[in-house]
C-alpha cells in the first residue's frame, strides 16, 4: 500500500474550492476577451535550450529540468518567455499588433511558503508590435476592470516609468550605479526614509542626488513632478508618456482611486523600459503585488534579430486566491442545480426522463446514482450544497408531475414538468 | 541566436485554431456541468512512486520522470491515477458518491505519429462510490449529449459488458486464456473472419467454442445473446445490467441511431471489470475511438484498503480536434466583436470613452494599439476576421456619435453611442 499524498510544495483543491477557483478564472478569461485579447495556449514542456535563453541565476536553479532520452525538456516557469518564443517561431503567421492572453500553470521549485505552491496559475496578457501609450492605457484598463470584476475587494494600480528614473539618474552622471539605486528605490515603501538615505549615502551619492530622488519617489502626481524642473531628454520622455496614460485612463473611465503615479515601483530590471505598475489590494496590502507588469523594448531578443516590443501584464491568479480563499464565502460542492432523489429502480426511467427535459432547458442535473435509501440521499443534497431537489416518486411517475423542494427554505411543491422547468429557471 | 521552436512531439495552434480548440473544451465543461458533475484538478507533477503504483511496461517508458533534489517526480500521463491518489487522500473530505470531470493535459514520450502528440488534452468524467446502473447510464449519456453539442457529426457509441465474456469463459472453463482471447476479440472488427478462426484455433480452443464466441460478438442486439441461453450466473448478470442499462438510456433520450451494443468492445484488460464503451465517428471511423470508458470495481488499490468502485469516460479532445480541425470553419483570430480605428492621438480620449462604453455592455472590443494610418488598420481588421470596425473620427467625437462598419457586407451607418450599443448587440 502506499500512501496517497500530493508531492511537496504542490496543492489541490476540494470541490467547492476548485469551483471559487474556477469561477474566478472565468471572470479573467471573460474580461480578457471583453478587452480583445486572443487565447493562447503553449506547451507546458520546452526544449531546456529555448526556455533557459536568458535565465541564469536564481530563476534557472528553480526550473524543473531534465533528459528524455537524448533531450534536454525544462517546465515553464512563467507565460513571458514562451511567448516570446512563440512570437518568433510564428512571426509570419501571427497578425501584428498581437493582443493574447494566456491562462496557464507554471512551475517553479520555489522554498514552500504560506499560499505559494511550486505550481501556480499566471493569468497574463500582452500586446506586441509596433505600438504606443495607447496599448500601455489598455493593458492597464483590462486589469482594473478584471480587478472589478473579480470582486475581491478595492485593488489600486500603482503605476510608474522607468524612464524617470534612468533618464534623472544619466542627467546625474550616476547611469552605472543605477541597478543599486533602483534596487534601493524598491525597498523604500518597507523601510524608513533614514534606512533609505543611509542606504544612498553607501553607495556614495551626493547628498543633493539623494534628496532629489528622494523628491521623485515621494512626488504627489504629475504636477509635483514637472515643477522639479528636471531637463533630462529620457525623463522628459517617461513623463509625458506619463501624462498622456494619465488622460487615457481617465478617458477609459477610472477615477483617482483606481489608481496613483508611484515613482517607488520598480519591478524586473534588466526588462522593463517605460512604465511599469503593481496592483495592491487595499484591504490587504500585506499580501504584496497581486499583479504586475509595463513596458518593454524587446521581447524576442533571443530568437530573432529584429526587436519585437510590448507591454504586458500578469495576474497572479493562485496567489491571490490562496491569499483571499478563506475571507470568500464558500459557494455549493457541485454545479448541480437539482439532485434527482431516485425511490426505486422501477422509477429509475421517470427519473432519466425527468433529467433529460430539465437538462435540454439548461438546467444543470443531477441524477442520484446508487440505490441509497431516500433519507440518505437528501443528507446527500445537503452535504454538497445543492439547491433543489427534485422527488421523482410512484405518484409523481403517475401523473407526470415533480416534486421540488428548496433546500434552502424547505418549501416543497409538486407541479407539472414543464411548470418545472419554468419554476427552476426563475428560482436559480 | 537560439532558433525558436517547440520540443520534438509537442505543438500548439494559431489564434484562429486555439479559439476553435477553446471552444470545444467549454462546450464539453458545459455539457459535463449540466449533468452534475464538478471541477477538479491535480498538479501536473506527482511523486513517482505514488504516481506509478500500478504501471509497469510501456506506459512507464513514456512517462516524464526525472528527479529534483531529492525528490523522484513525474508528470501525469493520464487522469485516472491522479483521481485515484485524490480519492484516497482526500476520502474523509469528500461527499460519496463522488462526480468529478476534470480537464487537463497529460505527457506520454510516444513516438510521433500524425495528430498525436507527447502533451494533450483529456475530458475525464467519473462517478465513484457505491453506485448502480444508473451511474453507468448517466456517464453514457453525459457523453453522448456532449458529443452532439460538439456538432462534430455524428456519433456511435458502443456499448458492451466485461461480465458476458469473463462469465462465458469460465463456463467453458477457459479462464485461464481469457486475457488472450479478448486481445483476439479486440482485432476481429479490424481482420477477417478466417483470420480470427484461425487465431482463437492456435490458442487450441475446440471448434464449438470458437463457434460460440464469434456469435457472441456478432450478436446483434440483446435478445440475439439471450437467444444464446448461456446459464453461466456472470453471463447473465453481465445481460441483466446491459438489458437495465439499454432501458435507461432509452429513457434518457437516447435513439438506436446513437448507440449499439457491441461485444466486440475491450478495453484495458486488466481495468475494466462491467460496462464499456467507445464512441466512433460515423462518417471518421478510421479515426478510432474518440472517447471510451466503462466500469471499474476498485479505483484506489494501490492507496487504500476499501475499495472504491466507480465507472467514467474519457474524451480525447486532443486527438480529436487534431482529427477534424482542418474540415471545420475557422472563425476569427479574435474575440473582440468590434475594432475601434483610431485617426489620431487627439482623438483617443473619444476611443477610450467608447470603448469603456461598448465594453461595459458585454461587447468585445479591441482598440487599436498603434498609430498606423487608418489604411493599415482596416487591413488589420480584415486579417483578424473582426466583424465590425468603429470609426471614432472628428465628426463623430463632436456629435457622440460612431460610425460603425460591418466588415462582411460592406455596410457603415453613423449612430449615436447608444444606438450603436443596441445596434451591436443585435448583431452579434
């Protein structure tokens, strides 16, 4: 005999939670299209040579990779490289601008922590060719209305550019040490403005340079960051990209508490190139970015000569889910809307009969499947949460009529089959 | 440079295609839902050693096992075991009888051979505790309702019972050759008469016998098998059940264009222990089975005492849309219904106000991301296949108006916004 268990680091869910999950999925794959991106699917397995183009570091020793006979696979650790590849192998054939979402697993052989598994769900889309602020304003909508949609409580994106920071940072002569200081600018929204200036003053910058930077990340909005005056072509350029995503997203419909300029984000160094953002839960800020992305130059750098640019975004779909699951109401253990109660085999056909109508309506049924007494089949309909059930008794065969019974308020009708139909698809 | 392309055995399809594909997966959740069962899903890595409990031989050489630190993992290569290890891991949690589908890849190394491939898409239903007959109509019924509302032609399912063969065999005290005559029965629809003869004689069955089985398999109907009055108790038991079962289907809707009992019918020998099945393509037999399954007296054996019975089915969804996919209609590369062509940077404000519009009326709407010239962008749309184009110009951002183009019959009408949600919705 041996012993039944998930390997560690991975997890599963039970039926009612598996259908929160799924509900939540369909949402984001709903608003994705409603936002005009295309599915996309792509192998979970790459060739190790394909995917592991550009990792090294920590990234590469958390990918599950191994020999199949003479070939060298590697699991996907994420929907961004594999799009990319896609995008190069297929750039003939694909329509650019290319908008796609890609709702899949990834696997990453991370250290266990509380609500981050080894495999995880990513919820990305992104939007490829030759494109303008446009395509960043509706990258950034999709995600506040799928945000909406989800209905997990207020989410604030907090979006900035890259362009700020290199550009102010070159007009400084400090290009060189610009990975140390963005490293440090990450940290800031965790740590005090001392830590952050000590940190600053390490790396030997003047104390003008720190104040300034300081000035930028704490800028309220737009307007304090144009009266610093900073005359940087490439700062400049972020901020009126800035500025014109500003207007689109207002212009698409978000208020001001959808979203804040936040100098402080930073995200994936050596990728990003205009703006970037990060979507926290209000309620739960703790529970870090729920979701992330921006803008950047080049997608295919490995694959093809001539650069293919985008900006993309990605729900970390499992994660939020683990974070919230336990504050959600938990909703029924099956999509059945109606559990057929069966009295005997003789009434087994009324009872397939009966199925099959309710069924051709769009009325999702259950038939109960073995030959359990009556009371055992309702403590059945109750354990797995499902509305109504549906009593299908010698009477009931008789007069071609069902008795229907609310689970939820006990009310107990009998009635025709097609009043029925009429009666469970108004109540549901 | 690295030359971008998919592992060898592994593919993946255009947007037009992976819509098709995407389709059919939610017609089958659908249809799987509507019959009450509920979503599950298992990681795609498990511990080898749990994983492949029961697998030796082929199946085991085609498995993806590799190690990562000290642990010995494996990807799943099928849904089956994975429901078996969740079953018994999760018994206490679970309400029995238990009815899950679950819609998952799996990864089999097999040698490559047209339309199949080492990942691919399974739509697994079962029905698992202390069950009747009915469970095993409901399974049938599931997948015939769910291959009519694939609408990929017709379909057969062939329906046959372990039990007559088994309990046939022991009557003529052949048990003990039962595993090789059924590998002989499992070619005879694919070879001749003779050749069967001859390969039932080679195993030194007498004449009669052999006389016996083939007018088993050839029994056309029900009462042709009872008209064999074979007195052996599984024999009949095994009758018994596919005479209840025929009644139930009958009942449930089912026509005799929709099914056949076929003794012909297999499956794993060493699985499968009542009811099976197959489902063929009348006008695509030489595709093969495109989903089969049947009943099972134990799922959990390599993990539990107790057995746990049960009866599912499989579709292949993979293999058989890989089997039709170039004789069906393509639709567009998109999911957006509407494209909004964008004349210039002033005028995106206006675009992003309509779309947000049209958006929240559950229309799909892209925007286009560039700013290439309106040319280009109807090209665009042309490509794609989106059905209609919004002309957001001057005029149309002084009136709130849009002017919309239907892209198949050429028209374009002006309307107000509201009027072209009404408009847009109605044609969809």
């Amino acid at each position: 005999m041996i012993t039944p268990k998930t390997a560690p680091g991975f997890n599963e869910y039970l039926p009612a939670e598996q259908r929160m999950f799924d509900h939540l999925v369909s949402l984001i794959r709903t608003m994705y299209e409603r936002h005009g991106f295309t599915p996309l699917e792509t192998p979970a397995l790459e060739l190790a040579q394909v995917l592991l183009a550009k990792e090294g570091g920590e990234t590469a020793k958390q990918v599950y990779r191994f020999m199949k006979g003479d070939t060298d696979l590697a699991l996907r650790f994420d929907l961004t490289v594999p799009l990319a590849r896609y995008v190069a192998e297929h750039y003939h054939d694909l329509a650019f601008p290319f908008r796609r979402y890609q709702i899949q697993e990834a696997w990453r052989a991370e250290k266990a922590q509380a609500g981050r598994y080894r495999q995880f769900y990513q919820c990305d889309i992104d939007i490829l060719g030759n494109i303008g602020t446009t395509a960043d304003a509706d990258i950034l909508l999709t995600t506040a209305a799928t945000f909406k949609a989800l209905g997990l409580g207020r989410s604030v994106m907090h979006i900035s550019n890259r362009k700020i920071f290199v550009g102010f940072l070159a007009s400084l002569k400090l290009s060189e040490q610009s990975v140390e200081i963005l490293r440090i600018i990450d940290r800031m929204a965790k740590q005090s403005a001392d830590k952050t200036k000590k940190d600053l003053s390490v790396l030997g910058l003047p104390a003008a340079a720190i104040a300034q930077i300081i000035s930028i990340v704490n800028a309220q909005g737009l307007e304090s960051l144009r009266s610093l005056t900073i005359s940087n072509t490439l700062f400049q350029e972020g901020l009126a990209e800035l500025t014109e995503l500003d207007s689109l997203l207002r212009a698409g419909g978000l208020t001001a508490e959808e979203y804040v300029i936040d100098l402080g984000i930073v995200r994936g160094l050596d990728y990003y190139t205009g703006m970037v953002f990060e979507t926290l839960l209000v309620d739960k800020p703790e529970a870090g970015s729920m979701a992330g992305g921006g803008r950047y130059d080049n997608l295919v750098g490995h694959y093809r000569k001539e650069p293919v640019a985008g900006v993309g975004a990605s729900i970390g779909i499992s994660r939020l889910f683990n974070a919230l699951k336990d504050s959600l109401k938990k909703g029924p253990a099956t999509p059945a809307q109606a559990l057929i109660i069966v009295f005997s085999d003789a009434l087994l056909p009324y009872c397939f009969k009966t199925a099959s109508t309710l069924r051709a309506q769009g009325i999702n049924v259950m038939i109960y499947p073995g030959s359990d007494k009556p009371g055992k089949q309702m403590a059945y309909a109750n354990k797995i949460g499902v509305p109504f059930v549906v009593l299908c008794g010698e009477e009931e065969a008789k007069n071609e009529t069902l008795t229907i019974k609310n689970m939820a308020s006990g009310d107990q009708q009998t009635m025709k089959i097609k009043e029925a139909v009429t009666y469970l698809a108004k109540s549901l």
